[in-house]
C-alpha cells in the first residue's frame, strides 16, 4: 500500500569512477542502474516491488541490504547506524532477493517488505534499501556504484504536524549571500517544502529590494535543518527579512521577520 504525500527522493553515491572516456565519446557507460519506483512509501505493514535496469553494456551483480538514513542540517542524504536513528524503520524491513545478476539492458525486481513490531509510534520512520555492485576493475580503475532506495514506513496513529522557526543567518562570499533559516520539525511525519513554499523577502527603507525562494527540501520528523536562499548582493547593508514558510502537507503559514546585514 503506497502513501501519497512525498516526492521521488533516491541516492546513488558513486564510491570510485569508471574511465572517462565512455561518457565522452557518447557510448554506454559500462555501468548505469536506475530504480522505479526510487521511492518506497507503505502504510503499516506491507511490501512493494522496485523494479532495478542495468542500461550499461556490463553484466553487473548487486547485494541488497538495509541500512539507516538521515538527512544533515542542508538536506544531504547520509548512511547512520540503525541503532543511531530513533525512528529508523531499517529493522522493520526484509528484502528479497539478497543479490540481484543483471545482464546488459536487464531488468529484475527487488521486493521490500516491511512488519511493524508492537507498540509502533505513529507517524513515518525511514530506512535504505542499498543496492551495491560487486568491485570490478576496467581499465587499470576500480568501479564500485552503490544505489540507496529511501523507504519510509508509515505506522498508524494520530499524525503530528508542528514545524517551527528559528533564527536567520547570513554567510558573505564577496557579493554572494547565503542566508539559511533554521527550521525544526516537532511532528511525527516528513515534511516537504516546495521551492513556491518558501520565501524571503528582503525590504530597506520600506522597498523590497528581492525576493527570494529556498531550495526545496524534506525535513524528517523531530529533526532540525535549514532553507537556504542566495541573493547576490547588488545593495549590501542593513535590511530587514520577511520569512513565509508552508509544508506541502499543512495548510499552516509560518511567519517571521528578522534584522539582517547583507
């Protein structure tokens, strides 16, 4: 059973490069491996089928496992330790077949099943499915891909939604502005926010001199993080930032303004 709330989110972390010959003549890459779907969502108890395709000109053999997952402050995905996350659903998940051979242009099915132990706080908990190739050398270069499939578990219950401000802070590379809001979800579910979701609105003298969107993120529940906008700083200086914030599964329109130096 799917959810329909989170976008497609998949991770494909590359440990060593092949030669970069093939793509610069325009071949196929010996090595190339897309999910479908990259993103697994189930409601309690259930399982789906992530159909993986080898479209690169080697025959290429995978081991399927499970791992922790979390987002750092920016949104960055990264590996943890299954006991290093509270709400990881990595021990919830079985995965068959163990290891997948996939010939030049194959196709074959990874089944991810998930049971929910007793007593499950509600809301969302996420895990890996990794799917890594086995070490190959070519051409004098070892070549290693390794494809994550996020996969959030839903258990039941009563769904939180409470996201919060924090304060505003601005990073000068000469005229290039970073500003980054700080964020924190106090809810049980992730929260998405779109690009057209967030935005600031930088005023001086009582004119707004831009207006700017954040980079689209996803906030995973009782976790913190932040948005970030770039303003490239035609007028540097003091101003003021009007900050509007709303999550793609809330209605909620958050509010802050601050006093900045650009």
């Amino acid at each position: 059973m799917r959810l329909g709330v989170a976008r497609a989110t998949s991770i494909v972390l590359l440990l060593a490069l092949a030669s970069a010959s093939a793509g610069a003549s325009g071949a196929r890459p010996s090595v190339a491996l897309t999910a479908s779907p990259a993103h697994v969502e189930l409601a309690g108890s259930g399982r789906e089928t992530v159909r993986i395709t080898n479209s690169g000109v080697d025959r290429v053999v995978l081991d399927v496992r499970r791992a922790g997952f979390a987002l750092d402050v920016r949104g960055r995905p990264k590996i943890v330790a299954q006991r290093r996350s509270a709400r990881s659903a990595a021990g919830w998940l079985s995965v068959r077949p163990h290891a997948l051979a996939l010939g030049p242009g194959a196709t074959g099915g990874v089944t991810i099943a998930s049971r929910l132990p007793s007593r499950a706080e509600p809301g969302d908990h996420d895990a890996l499915v990794l799917l890594t190739t086995h070490r190959r050398v070519k051409g004098g270069v070892a070549v290693r891909m390794r494809m994550g499939i996020v996969v959030v578990v839903r258990a039941p219950g009563i769904v939180v939604r409470r996201v919060e401000l924090d304060g505003l802070r601005v990073t000068r590379n000469g005229r290039l502005r970073l500003l980054e809001l700080g964020i924190a979800n106090r809810g049980n579910v992730t929260e998405s926010i779109a690009r057209e979701n967030g935005t600031l609105s930088l005023f001086r003298d009582g004119r707004r001199i831009a207006k700017l969107r954040a980079e689209p993120r996803e906030l995973r529940p009782q976790t913190r993080g932040v948005l970030q906008f770039l303003y490239r700083a035609a007028e540097p200086g003091p101003a003021t930032a009007h900050v509007e914030v709303a999550s793609d599964g809330s209605g909620r329109l958050l509010r802050r303004t601050f006093r900045v130096r650009l």
